[in-house]
C-alpha cells in the first residue's frame, strides 16, 4: 500500500472515520472501502457522469476527485435518496413511472444531478433538463423517458411542497 | 486504483506551496481536478508529488479593481457563472463560461487550472486573449506578471517556470455598453470546441471605435485575428463589412487531429469570427 491518510467524512447522514490511500479516488473509496456501489464508475475520466455525487450539496464526478479531498465534507449518493428503505424519492418514483431507466448504469449520476438541479430550478423548462443531464451519458433510454422524468418529479416536488 | 502512487501534500498557502513546488521533484499541482485527475487515472502524468491547491482560501475570490476584475487561480467556475461582477465588467466570459464542460465539472473546476492546462480549444484562455489579459504567477522570487500574449509558450504550455504558480489573473473590462459575442462549434454540447470564437466591440456615433477578434482551437494558443480588427476600425458594423473582415480567418495556421482537419478549423474560424461579431454588434448598448 502506498501513502495513506486519516479523514472523516459523513455518507448520507452517517460518520465515517477511514485511513486511505492518498491516489485512491472518491468513487473507488465509496465502492471499494465504504462498500456504497450505488454509485457508478463508467469512464473514470469525467466523460460519463454516472459516478456523480453531491459533495456538500454541489455535484461532482467522483472520478476526478481524490478521497483525501472529502475530508471533513457531507456527501450524498444515490443511497441516501430516498427517504427509508421502503419508500422512493419523487424523483426516484417519477423515474420508475416514466421509464426513465432501463439497464440503470447512469441512473445514480443522473439522480444526483437532478437533485441538485431541481433544488435549485424548481419549474425547469423541457431545454433546460437537456441541458442539465448533458454531461451525464445514458446508452439505452435515448433520453426522453429521463427527460420526462425530471419533468414529472418537477411537478411532483411541488405539489408535495404546497400540500 | 488508477492513479499512480504519489505523496500528497496539503499546503495552507502561496507561501508554503510554493516552498514545496521548488523543493520537491516531480511534483504537480492539484487545482479542479477537471484536467489532473483524468490524466492521473489513464497515468497519462506520473507525479512523484501531488500538492493540492484547495486548502488555500485566498486563492479564491472574484474582485472588481480599477480598471477591470480581479479573479483568484482557485476560483471555481460555477461561481464565475454566477458572478454579478463578471456580468458588468466582463460579460464576455459569463458568456463563455457556460461552454466549459458541464455544470458537475464547472463545480469543482477553476480559472488557474483551465489557464495552466491551457488546452488548444478552452474557453478560458479565448476571453483571456480577447480582453489583453494579465497572468500573475508567483515564485521563489515573488510575484510577476504575464500578458496574455506572451502567456502560451507553446502548445499546452504556459510560460511559467515550473516552480511558479498562477495565482490570479486580471481581466481589464471594456467600456460599459460595448458589444460581445462568443460562439463555439463541438460535436457535443459541454465538449471541448472544435473552434470557437470571441468578439469585442466598442462604438462611437455608429462606428467601430476599437474591436478584439479571437479564435480559439485552430492554433496551438489562442489567436487574435489582428487583421480583420485592423479591417474593421472606423467602419460602421455591418453583416457584410463582417464578412469580408473575416475571411482572412481562412489563412491562419491551423491545427489537424482526429476531430477535423485543418482546412475545416479555417472555415470554422471565419464562419465563427464573423457570427460572434454579428452578435457583439447587435449587443451594442
Ligand atoms: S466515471 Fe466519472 S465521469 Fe465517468
Ligand atoms: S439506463 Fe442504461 S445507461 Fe442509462
């Protein structure tokens, strides 16, 4: 093992407290040491986007980030979306109810960005989901379904906010 | 574990970073990561030495100075997109920056690092170009300052010693109500451009007073188009007048890869050239 460091850091609500390696990147640690394979690994250089977390509340590629870098930072992945183990997130729901995923690779990158998307654009327009989800690559779905998705939870999001 | 093993060193200032980036060997810093990071996992750069710029707050930070703005090395894109006085004082780069990569990546990415990288087609080094930017690096014997166009020493490389560091860079603005436009061709929208173009113009009783054209993606640095600059000064802005400005475009040296050839990053640099100055005209306040 090469040069290692101590860091703490809360996943979706829980403390952890790690020693890892220095050249270790953030989605590596999540998958390999924290056991959270949620989150995806496709390219492993900031092309994909299936690997994105919030870190912070912001997003960003877990590839291009180094775990000694989440030191001391609050981190959500698509495990901590939904609310408890039985029930979904609007978002989670819309996706399902709009075939907004098929074999569900770019799924948990395209969940993250979206939460941070929709907090901060609430009654987003169908051009600027595209433009939101377009550096998060999806194979099967062509888009639209995801698309649709993001529109729904949109609605859905709000109704539950005025309720 | 893709990156290659290296030592990681977390320095709290200029001071200490650089003190580090002159005594250690092999040492390579670590801004955004946008660029870095990628090169570690493939092992494109085996680093004996990682220094990671993002314990140093005073790197940060967007500040309207006399004559221009002020903007820290480690200031993140995202927040340059945001940023009401790079609206006022250089709208050319709110503009721009949409075009560099994706929101995740505007997150996390900075000014210096898109600056030290300094990628053939980036949209950072373009607004820098177009507005006569200046480059602070500091070293072991302080601070100096770099224009722009003396910045790209070549191709993806800047003209800083190894053991200097970008720490800031100086934006002087154009005068309230001047024209800009900035256009990009890529194959993908958040790709890095083929070409793209970036134009500034300032007018005076319905005539070109003084206008900056750059291209950027056909050369190994980005290029000011002084010709057509030259062709346009005094004429009144017209789509045609444009036109013709901008064929000289066609001439300049142009890079050839994989993406396109370089008869094809010719077109796109008059074709872009011109459309970024019909929209700069038409912004004209
Ligand atoms: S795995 Fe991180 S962007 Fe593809
Ligand atoms: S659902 Fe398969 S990659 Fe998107």
């Amino acid at each position: 093992m090469g040069e290692t460091r101590k860091i703490a850091l809360t996943v979706n609500g829980k403390r952890y407290a790690e020693e890892v390696e220095v050249r270790m990147h953030l989605g590596d640690f999540l998958r390999q040491q924290l056991g959270l394979t949620g989150t995806h690994l496709g390219c492993e250089h900031g092309v994909c986007g299936a690997c994105t977390v919030l870190v912070d509340g912001v997003s960003a590629r877990s590839c291009l980030m180094l775990a000694v870098q989440a030191d001391g930072r609050e981190l959500l992945t698509v495990e901590g979306i939904a609310p408890n183990e039985e029930e979904l997130h609007p978002l989670q729901e819309a996706f399902r109810d709009n075939h907004g995923l098929q074999c569900g690779f770019c799924t948990p990158g395209m969940l993250t960005t979206l939460i941070e998307f929709l907090g901060d654009n609430p009654d987003p327009t169908e051009r600027e989901v595209r433009e939101a989800i377009s550096g998060n690559l999806c194979r099967c779905t062509g888009y639209q379904g995801i698309v649709a998705a993001a529109l729904d939870a949109a609605q859905r999001l709000k109704a539950l906010k005025q309720a | 574990m893709k990156p290659p093993p290296f030592s990681y060193h977390l320095p709290g200032s200029v001071e200490e970073a650089v003190g580090l980036l002159g005594s250690l060997e092999n040492a390579k810093l670590l801004a955004g990561g946008q660029s870095l990071m990628p090169m570690l996992n493939m092992r494109f750069v085996l680093p004996d030495h990682v220094i990671d710029l993002n314990g140093i707050g005073a790197l940060s930070g967007i500040s309207a100075v006399e004559g221009g703005l002020r903007i820290g090395g480690m200031t993140r894109q995202r927040d340059i997109e945001f940023s009401d006085p790079v609206k006022t004082a250089c709208p050319l780069l709110s503009e721009a920056i949409l075009q560099v990569g994706h929101r995740q990546t505007r997150n996390r990415g900075t000014v210096g690092g898109s600056l030290s990288h300094l990628d053939p087609s980036a949209e950072i080094p373009a607004v820098c170009a177009a507005v006569d930017a200046e480059i602070a690096v500091t070293g072991p014997n302080g601070t100096r300052t770099i224009p722009f166009a003396e910045f790209p020493a070549g191709y993806m490389m800047p003209a800083m010693e190894p053991d200097e560091l970008l720490v800031s860079v100086f934006l002087p603005s154009w005068k309230p109500g001047h024209g800009y436009g900035f256009e990009e061709f890529a194959r993908r929208h958040g790709d890095f451009a083929i070409v793209s173009a970036a134009a500034l113009i300032e007018a005076e009783g319905g005539r070109i007073k003084r206008a900056s054209v750059t291209v950027s993606g056909v050369g190994p640095a980005p290029v000011r188009l002084r010709e057509t600059e030259r062709a346009l000064a005094g004429q009144a802005g017209s789509e045609e007048l444009f036109r013709s400005a901008c064929e000289s475009a066609r001439g300049i040296e142009a890079l050839e890869d994989v993406h396109a050839p370089a008869s094809y990053r010719q077109h796109l640099a008059a074709v872009l050239s011109r459309r970024a100055l019909v929209k700069a005209w038409s912004r004209i306040g």
